[in-house]
C-alpha cells in the first residue's frame, strides 16, 4: 500500500441491496403521484354549482375556480357613471344568472394554492368562463382575450366605469375573503383531493 493512500473500504452487499430498494420505492412513489396528479387534473366535475363569487363555484363541497379568468372579490367597489356600486356582489349575480338552476360540466385543469380545482365549465352550450369575460364581469386572465376586447370596445361591465383589476385589489385589501384562509384548509383540501380521501 502506497503511503498517503487510503484503503477504500467496500460497501456490504446487503447495504447495496437496500440502497436500491429505497431508490426503487422513491420512483414508484414519484410515479404514483404523478398518476395521481394527473388523474386530479383531469376531473370531469358535474352537479348544480353554487356561486362563491365571481370566477368560484362549488360542487358537492368541492371549490372550483374557473380558469384563465379572473373577477372582482365580493368586498370589491368600481365606479361606473361616478357613482360606486358593487362590482364583486355583480359579477357574482351575473355568474348566478348564467347558472340559473341547470347542472354545470366542468373539466378541470389542476388545482390553485387554495387547493381548489382549475376549470373550465359550461352551463349547456354556454362557457361560463368566456361569458364571464364578454359580458365584462371578469377580466382574461392568461386566456379569453378576444373576450376582454369585445367587452371593452362595447363599454361592457366593468369596462363601462372605473375599477382595479382583481389582482391589483387583492395586493392592496388582501388575497381571498372566502373560507380558504382558515388555517391550513387549502393545504388539506389538495391532500384529501390528491389521496382520495
């Protein structure tokens, strides 16, 4: 043995053995919840819908947030004629009106820090999420931009006044007013949606 040299001492067999069963049970692990990840994310989500505000719906106690659009929260104020109403309380009567008493079909698309599902629904033939945009009840939010034209070039909704953006509201008065701020409910909404349980 050369000096300076250390002996390099071999691993047991069974301590090999056991490293590649830890590596085999991360994989599968991995691979589960990935299945499981995609199979919440392509949830076909049916029943009658009750309205929590403008862009959120809930399904048998499931929250749902329609997709690639956002709306004014409830506690929300535009100005219109220059006078304030209550654009939030708005657009989730006008969401409501879209519902009317028929079952909603939604796809969803995966889920939001709040642990609600991402979806796109349709009340018959009608989007509820592009219709919320057009009518000027929401803004595009990543997708129905030709919408959010055609409702500001006719004054529509909030286009018809003066408003924040939703999100700009939010960063001032502060995120959700629903019951998703409790706690870690969010966190174990998505667990007990990812588990099955």
């Amino acid at each position: 043995m050369a000096f300076g040299r250390r002996m390099r001492r071999q691993r047991p067999f069974w301590r090999k053995i056991g490293d590649g069963v830890v590596v085999l049970a991360i994989l599968a692990g991995a691979i589960l919840l990935a299945a499981r990840l995609e199979q919440i994310s392509q949830t076909e989500i049916s029943g009658l819908a009750r309205v929590v505000d403008g862009d959120s719906l809930a399904i048998d106690g499931r929250r749902l947030r329609l997709k690639g659009i956002d709306a004014p929260e409830i506690a929300q104020r535009c100005r219109r004629d220059g006078v304030e109403y209550d654009c939030g309380i708005e657009a989730a009567v006008y969401l409501r009106d879209l519902l009317g008493a028929s079952p909603v079909d939604c796809s969803g698309e995966g889920g939001d820090r709040y642990g609600r599902d991402l979806v796109r629904c349709v009340v018959g033939s009608v989007d509820l999420n592009e219709a919320m945009v057009r009518a000027g009840h929401a803004v595009a939010y990543g997708d129905y931009q030709v919408a959010e034209t055609a409702a500001r070039k006719s004054g529509t909704g909030l286009w018809a006044g003066e408003f924040d953006p939703p999100n700009q509201w939010r960063a001032v008065h502060g995120e959700l007013d629903e019951d998703f701020r409790r706690g870690f409910g969010g966190m174990v909404a998505f667990l007990r949606r990812l588990f099955g349980v």
